[in-house]
C-alpha cells in the first residue's frame, strides 16, 4: 500500500502526497516493459517477448518508467481516496516529483472534495408552475412560409432587369461615417433579400429599380438602438453596387408541393410539422421545468465552498459545449468569438455565474438522490448501454462502451434523470 500524506487546503480543496516505493512498482514496470516490447522492434525477440532487461537495454529504463507511470498512478491514486474516505469530484491535478529507476515514485494529486450541502431546501413545499405547450395554427402557418422559402428557386435576372420588392440581390457594399470606412461594414458580396426586413430601415427603398452594374451612394441613419454604439442613430453613408440580381420563384403551397416532400397533401404535411412542433414544445417546457425546479432548490439551499478547481472544470465544460455548437452549425469558434467581440476570458467571466449553479444542481442531485434512495439496477444501465453499443459498428468504440468508467457515467446519468423526474412529480403543479 503506498504512503500517502493529506493535506486540507483553502476552499474544500484536498493535496495528496503519495509515495509509491519500489517495490510496489515492480509489476507495473514489467507490465510496461511488455508493453514497450510489443510495439519496438527488437532483433532476436518476437513482438511482447523480450524481458525487462532486454528491453531496458533497447530503450533505456527512464522509458519503462515513463511507460508504467500512468497505470500506477490511476490505481494508487483511486486507493489513496478510498483508504482516507476522501468523496471527490472532478478530475486531479497530478504533478509527478520524483521520478527515477531504481527509487520510489513520488507524485501529488490536488482535488476538489465533493462540496456537503449544509442545508438543503425543503423541495416538497417548493412548486413550479406548468405553462401549456400548445401549437397555434398560426405557428404551423410560419413553419410552412418557412418551408416554402427553402423551396423557393432563384433564376438570375435578364440583362436590364430592375429590382423588385420581391427579389434577392448581391452587392458590393461600403458604409462610411464622417467618411470613414466603418469597422466591418465593407463586403464585396452581401445578399440582401428585398422582400424581407432589414437591420437598416430605408437601404432596401434605395436598391429597389437598381440595375445589374448599376452604382448607388446615399446615407441613411443607423437604428437608435443598434449594438454598436458608435453607429447607433448616426447617419452613415452607403456606396453600393448591385453585382447580381435574382428572381425568387417560390412554390404554391399545394398537393404538388407536398408530393414532391414526399407526403401525400398539404394536409399531411402541416400534420407533420404540427406534431414535430407540439414534440418541440414539449421538450422545451419539460426543460423549462428541469432549470425552473432545481435552481429554486439550489437558491434555497446551502452549501459548503465550491472548490475553484470544481468551477473552472465546470467553465471549461461550457466552452466546450459551446464551441461545439457552433461547429455543428458549421461555424469557426475562432470567427465566431470576432464577431461577438469577446474573447475566450470574456466568456469565462460570463460563465461564471452559471457554471456555480449548475456546481451546486449536481450536488444537489446526488443528495436528493441518496436521501431519496434513488436507485439504479444493473439491469437498467446493460439495456442502456447495449443501446448505446447498438449505434457504432468498430468494435474498438463498443468495447469503451462497456469499459467500468463509462459504465459508471451512464449510472450517474440514469440516477439524476430519475431524481428529476421524482422533484418533477413532486414540484410541478
């Protein structure tokens, strides 16, 4: 068993000091050396059949070490928080201090413990209250405006043509203030649809009647209330060239329309949308009433320190949620933080506050749920898994599937969908 020293630090933080001698780490270097044997080379020897001192020999024995370093290091570790009841959340900070062949592996592990919660909320007198989900037919009526325009047809205009309130052009545009370029406000390529609305009032009345090649100069003013400060309610100058011009030819919302989606009518088809739209609304309320339910119970809760390093994981996580985001959008994060001008530490400032609460609604379900005796069978987390496994074909991501520490994250994840949905029935009237 290693040695291990513990130290409290400042906001329920934990520092492990955990001496491993060299006698406990003689299995993990010769598994490493097998390891290190099966991917080199080494002449006389088939692949994972040279032994430690051959391999020692071939590669240095600072590399065995290296290689072995992990695997000790996630086993005495885990040990280190189950011999000295430490309940931690998130992950350590390692930083390895002495290691060397032939001495004892030294290393330090920094950890957020898991925050008690002081006092919890009385959820059984706390309620949320439920708003209906319901679809109008006038949001069925936008849904399909809105399918009719993906469907719409963009024939290019005939020599001479002039533009119409319907039409969609392409301009090369320069906007100036005082007769300096404005930040932005040049592109040689900007689509404007005439019969939509647009953030400048009047610009769209000044492109009607233009022609292909045809070139325009006239200010208008910026809107009052524009994010850009320095523009709002300014006159700004515009210098435009209408490149391209396009007629937009939509189609009749008829059985046609329809049979070319592939359904029946028209009929069947806002059928559809409604039914995708009630399921939307649904799914949006039922989130509503998640973050309604378990912030009230967090504000009214209290809870030891939050670590920083449990927060900062948590900011990080956010980050991440968001830059994917924007990936799936098929957006740059890079672009994407330009042009809301912030940088990555503006939104970690942003986040902050979030991220402490969501901190404190994890917490919260893991109590609720123990004193709840919220349980989850075995049976219940091999259905979800094999699920899950049924998804992906490679046998390398159904076998992480099945690995104990994803098994783990599906438990957790089962446990406070059930915790929530036992507050749901408790709290939401």
């Amino acid at each position: 068993m290693a040695n291990v020293t513990v130290e409290n630090l400042p906001k329920n933080q934990v520092k492990l000091t955990i001496t491993v001698s060299h006698e406990e780490l003689l299995p993990f270097l010769e598994a490493a050396a097998g390891r290190i044997s099966e991917a080199t080379t080494i002449p006389g020897f088939r692949p994972g059949k040279a032994g430690y001192d051959v391999v020692k020999a071939r590669v240095g024995e600072m590399k065995i070490y290296e290689e072995a370093l992990e695997s000790v290091v996630r086993k005495t570790y885990v040990e280190a928080l189950f011999a000295n009841k430490i309940d931690t959340v998130g992950s350590p900070k390692i930083d390895v201090e002495k290691l060397a062949p032939g001495n004892d592996l030294v290393y330090t592990a920094e950890v957020a413990r898991m925050p008690a919660v002081i006092k919890l909320a009385d959820f059984r007198k706390l309620s949320v209250e439920k708003k209906p989900a319901g679809v109008e037919e006038k949001d069925v009526d936008l849904a399909m405006r809105d399918l009719q325009r993906m469907q719409t047809k963009e024939v290019r205009a005939e020599a001479g043509a002039a533009a119409t309130g319907n039409d969609k052009v392409v301009v090369s545009m320069d906007m100036k203030k005082d007769n300096v370029p404005v930040e932005g406000g040049q592109s040689p390529n900007h689509a404007i649809y005439l019969g939509e609305s647009y953030y400048v009032p009047g610009l769209k009345e000044q492109v009607v009647g233009m022609k292909e090649g045809e070139h325009k100069s006239f200010t208008l003013p910026f809107p009052k209330d524009h994010t850009q400060k320095l523009l709002a309610g300014s006159d700004i100058q515009f210098d435009i060239t209408l490149k391209e011009l396009y007629h937009l030819q939509e189609p009749e919302l008829n059985d046609a329309f329809a049979q070319a989606l592939g359904q029946k009518d028209v009929a069947s088809i806002r059928e559809l949308i409604r039914k995708n739209m009630e399921e939307e609304k649904k799914n949006e309320e039922q989130f509503r009433q998640e973050k309604a339910m378990l912030e009230q119970i967090a504000e009214k809760s209290q809870f030891e320190d939050i670590p920083e390093l449990l927060l900062n994981e948590e900011i990080n996580k956010m980050l991440a949620e968001l830059e994917q985001a924007v990936g799936e959008r098929g957006g740059n994060f890079d672009d994407y933080l330009k042009s809301i001008k912030k940088t990555i530490a503006n939104l970690k400032l942003e986040f902050a506050p979030q991220a402490l609460v969501r901190v404190k609604v994890a917490i919260l379900l893991r109590e609720i749920a123990k004193q709840e005796n919220v349980k989850v069978e075995d049976k219940e987390i091999d259905t979800e898994l094999d699920m899950m496994a049924q998804r992906f074909e490679d046998a390398e991501t159904r076998k992480r599937i099945y690995a104990p520490e994803y098994r783990d994250y599906v438990e957790n994840r089962l446990r406070n969908r059930k915790t929530i949905d036992l507050l749901r029935g408790l709290m939401v009237k």
